[in-house]
C-alpha cells in the first residue's frame, strides 16, 4: 500500500455513475461530471479528511498510479474540494 507523505491523500478512483437513480443514462463525455475518489490513506499532516471519507476533488492536479488492478491518486490535502 501506498504510504503518503506531509499532506498528501492517496484515494481509490470511483468509476462515474452510468445511470442515475430514476435510470436515466448519463453521458460518459460530459466535462461537468465531478471527480469522485474514496481516501485510502492520509499524510501525517492532513487535518481535514481520514481514511474511508468519500472526497470530491480537482481531477487535473492528481498524480496517477496504478497498482495491480487498482487505480489511485496522490493528491495535495489542498486540492480535495468537499467530502460526502
């Protein structure tokens, strides 16, 4: 597993919903679909979020890394924009 430093998160990419709840689809290449992720690990200075919490975030400032079978991101406590 993936250990981040200082105020780094390492998340789990969530695929994008495909239909909504009602069952309508919903377009794969819309550039307002939000970026989902669940927090996997957290830095020792990260106050905001822990491990389990279900972040949305800025898809452009991530580092990729893909282990196994697994995609994840490291991103900057910062660059997280909301929890669910």
């Amino acid at each position: 597993m993936l250990k981040p430093l200082k105020d780094r998160v390492v998340a789990k990419v969530e695929k994008p919903a495909e239909k909504t709840a009602s069952g309508l689809l919903l377009p794969s290449d819309s550039k307002e679909k939000p970026s989902f992720a669940v927090v996997e690990a957290v830095g020792p200075e990260v106050k905001s979020v822990k491990k389990g919490d279900k972040i949305i975030y800025k898809e452009y400032s991530t580092t990729n890394v893909k282990l196994g079978d697994e995609d994840y991101l490291i991103l900057d406590e910062k660059d997280i924009l909301a929890t669910l």
